[in-house]
C-alpha cells in the first residue's frame, strides 16, 4: 500500500525587521555572594547578630566611618534598616587589604599615565617606529637629504601640587634603576622652611612614586653604589640624613637633624665614593660631604652618623685684592675660611678631589693631605658654582661661574686652556659632561639652556633653548640615563625633561678629539704667556 504525499506549500508573510543589539554585564564574586544571600531565608535571630558581620579578615571599616569590632545589640528601630544594612555590606573593606589595594591603585595608576604619555615615552626611549639610528646606512637611492638643526624637544614636566612653588636644588639618578630620579626641593632661606625630596619613574610623571620631607630646605642628594636603595640627602641648617627606597616609610632610616656634631653651615654637596682598603682588599663606599663652613667631612653610616674631618679650607691670601688686603685686620677672622660650593672626585683616583669655592678659586686637594692644596686654579672673576672632571679624560676638567663664563684645565696647568663666555651673558647656575661625546657639554643659565661641542665652536653653542615655565629661572641640570635627555629644575619646583635631537654623532675617536683641542689651545695659551714675560724682561732690563 502505498501512501501518497501531499506537495508542499510555500507561504510567505511580511513583518517589521527584527532589530538585535548586543548586552554586556561584569557579575563579580561579592555581587553574587550578596544576591544569594538575599534569598536566603531570615533566621529567627537575626535582631542579635552583628550589624557588620562576621569578622573573618580582621577589623571592617565602612567608606567614611570607623573601625568596628565585636558584636553590637540592635534596637526595634534599627531593625527597619536591616536590609539597607545588608545592601550597604558590599562596601565594606577589610582594614588588610587596603595595603593591596593602594599598590593595585598605584599600578593602575601608572598604566594610565603610560597611556597618556605613550608617544613622548616611545621618543624618550628611543623606540619610535621608523626612526633612523645613527648607525643605520642610508638609502642610496634618496634623492635629497633634509638637514635639520640641533634642537631640544620637550617631553614632560615632573611636577604636582606638593613641589609648586619650591625650588629645585639637586637631580641624581639611581644608578642601579635607569627609570628613578632622585629631586630635592626647598627653599634657600633659614627659618621654618621644611624641604622636600621625590622620586620620579617616567612611568609616572604626574606623580612621585616616593615622597620624603625634611625639616628645613632639601639642597643636595646623591645615591650610593653599592647599595642602590640608599638615598642620602643634605639639607640648609647643615643636617644629613639617609633614606631609603625600598622601604615603605617615609622615616629616614638615619639622621643626625638634632645632632651637635653636624656641619655649621649649608651641605651644598653630597656623594657616595669608592676608597681602596689596600692591595686585595674590595673597595668601600663612604659618604662625603661638603658644607658652608668649608669643611670636607667623611660620614661614617654604620653606626649612627659620624663625622671625620678631611679638609678645612682656607682662604689663600695670595688671591685677595689691594683692597682687601688694606681691611685685613678688621674682617681677618671673617675671611679666613673658604666657602664650598661643590666638589668632584677625580676619575680612576678617589684620594683626589676637586673643589669650587665662593672666592673665585677650584683647589685640587687631596684625602691624605688635611692643611693643604695640591694645586689651585684661578682666574674666574666671581664665585665658582661647579667643578667637574671630564668622564674620559683624567686631566681635562671644566668649571663654571657667575661671572658669565665656563673654563675647560689642563690638570697640570694653572692658566685655563679654554675660556669661553655664555651666549645669554649671565651667571651660569650648573654645567656637565656628556656621557656619550668628550667634547659636548650643557650649561643652564638663570632663562637659557646651551648645549655646546669644542670639536665644533668654542664660540656659539650648538642648542640655544630658553626657559619653558614663565616667571621661573634654571637651577640645575643633568643628563639622562642614556646621554641623549636633559632634565633641567627650575625655581617654580618643575623639572622639565628634553629630549635631545640632531646633535652630532661620537665618532670613535672622540676623546682624543677633545686631548687635542686642548693641547692645541695649551701650546697657545704657553706661547702667549712666554711672549709676555719676555716682553717684562725686556722692559725691566732697558
């Protein structure tokens, strides 16, 4: 038997377009935790039991309130609440978890930072895509070659509400961690005037990722080597004290701002140095300091901080002039020690030192010889504010002054081989080396920065850049990590950083470059002076 099928039928209708969107929702533990247990049923005794909960975790505290502990007894009125209560108990946070909380905050905060910075931070690290290395060839078939000139390019400025207004006196880097910047902020006036010093990290610029305060103004800083996280920091009543930055605390981990035996003055400069024990022995680090009242000091960290006497300088009277030699004997007790300004260990031989004085001068002295100088040079017309010693040359060493000029010596000369004067014609606050190229350096005058190349011009600068923040002046300057940055603090509290572009690129032969340009203008320097003195023989004789 067979059964027949019946055709199928086609029908077909006609309807508004159905319309489709897409829904999302975020369900984290604690939201479903506190729907099922809304439906769970109410105990009998609910009114007894603890408002806040049970404590498991430790103490509870409530957004806005207080700690709580131990069971509380509710009141007929109370319970009406109970459910606003319950609705209320996902905002309740454990007291021990805030520590991770405020670290998870501080993470997010620097991804969002990373975020807003990412182009100026691909440019700081030198990751941009497509950009040409110097030691990429280029391509033959290019046609032109735009030549652009040496300039700087702003990135960012480390600042926020706490540094506003302060002024910035000192920037180190750490030399373990390429991305923390050690600034010490404070204001040059005795008094009630407490410093500041904050640790910057690129990752963050908005914000220090560490914040310490001192009791009076915050004038020098410097990072030891040895031990990376030790931070030390000098302050304006002449106190020392040493942090650090691997720990939470904002403490110090030892000070002496109470202590009697502190310098008298200003600690103008700090630095951590290598000594040799003797023959097989490693090397130690000790802490030095220079201060006001013209003492060196050597600080002994191991236990507590105590001071030993290096060297007391004192005024040569062969530099004073007629005049003052007229009022010797009403300001003799007044002159008769040198203020310290700065001062910088010799390359490859620690036991010598540079220092810049208030006088004019920069003595080279040394750890082992207490009641004098090994060798004076002088010829700067006002106060020597930095004397630094080439990175790859351990003859060569440049100073700058307020009398508008910067000298580059030979270490066994007593005249300056080079004298070259500021392009913005005032007092320049801070200079330094290159660490890429020995003959390019950066100065900051009080509204200009100047980059300059002795292998190019002794004359004009390479980069001529003036000051970012309105109504502020340059203090102090540095290089980045990798030689390519400046990081350059004013007197508002803001340090901005540069990238520098364009500059000429080291050749391998670069320190001998820069031994050259001294010999060369040493012979010359050694002819004139030979002419002159000829000259007064001559004269003398006739």
């Amino acid at each position: 038997m067979q059964t027949i099928n019946e055709p199928l039928k086609i029908k077909g209708t006609q309807a508004s377009q159905a319309n489709k969107a897409d829904e999302c929702d975020f369900a984290a533990v604690w939201d479903m935790f506190d729907e099922y247990k809304k439906l769970e049923p109410k105990e009998e005794d609910e009114e007894e039991d603890d408002p806040l909960g049970e404590d498991v975790g430790g103490a509870l505290l409530r957004p806005g309130g207080s700690a709580s502990a131990g069971p509380a007894v509710q009141s007929p009125k109370q319970g009406e609440a109970a459910g606003d209560d319950e609705e209320d108990s996902s905002q309740q946070v454990p007291l021990d978890t805030l520590s991770d909380i405020q670290e998870k905050t501080f993470i997010m905060e620097k991804a969002l930072c990373m975020n807003t910075y990412q182009q100026r931070l691909a440019q700081f690290r030198r990751m941009l895509p497509g950009r040409t290395e110097p030691d990429e060839p280029v391509a033959e078939h290019s046609q032109s070659v735009v030549m652009v000139a040496p300039h700087m390019l702003h990135l960012w400025n480390y600042r926020c509400p706490e540094t506003s207004g302060q002024r910035v006196t000192c920037v180190r880097w750490n030399p373990a961690n390429p991305d923390l910047l050690a600034v010490t902020y404070g204001t040059l006036q005795f008094g009630a005037h407490p410093g500041l010093v904050c640790c910057w990290s690129p990752k963050n610029p908005d914000h220090p990722a560490l914040i310490y305060r001192t009791p009076s103004g915050a004038t020098c800083c410097d990072f030891a080597t040895q031990n990376a996280a030790m931070l030390a920091v000098g302050c304006y009543d002449g106190s020392l004290a040493l942090y650090s930055t691997s720990q939470k605390s904002d403490r110090p981990v030892n000070d002496c701002f109470r202590g009697v035996d502190k310098p008298m003055g200003v600690i103008w400069d700090v630095q951590f140095v290598l000594k040799d024990q003797g023959v097989g022995e490693a090397k130690r680090e000790v802490l030095m300091s220079i201060s006001e009242d013209g003492r060196v000091l050597q600080w002994n960290t191991r236990q507590g901080l105590q001071t030993v006497p290096v060297m007391s300088m004192r005024r040569d009277p062969s530099f004073s002039t007629k005049k003052e030699n007229r009022s010797r004997k009403s300001d003799a007790f007044i002159s008769r020690s040198a203020v310290g300004l700065h001062f910088s260990f010799r390359p490859g031989n620690t036991a010598q030192y540079l220092v810049a004085t208030e006088s004019g001068t920069a003595h080279l002295c040394s750890t082992s010889h207490s009641d004098q100088y090994l060798f004076t040079y002088s010829g700067h017309l006002a106060a020597v504010y930095r004397a630094h010693w080439s990175p790859f040359s351990a003859d060569v060493l440049v100073t700058c002054s307020a009398d508008w000029s910067f000298r580059i010596w030979h270490a066994d000369q007593k005249v300056a081989v080079i004298v070259v004067q500021s392009a913005s014609r005032s007092a320049i606050n801070d200079i330094q080396w290159s660490p890429l190229c020995a003959t390019q350096l950066a100065l900051c005058t009080d509204h200009e920065v100047e980059v300059w190349d002795l292998a190019v011009s002794t004359l004009d600068p390479l980069i001529v850049h003036p000051n970012v923040t309105r109504g502020a002046t340059n203090t102090t300057l540095t290089f980045g990590p990798d030689g390519e940055c400046l990081m350059i603090g004013d007197s508002a509290g803001s340090v901005a950083v540069y990238q520098l572009e364009n500059l000429p690129v080291a050749e391998p032969d670069h320190v001998e470059k820069l031994e050259e340009v001294v010999q060369t203008q040493l012979f010359r320097v050694l002819s004139t002076l030979r002419e002159e003195q000829e000259e007064e023989t001559d004269a003398i004789a006739e």
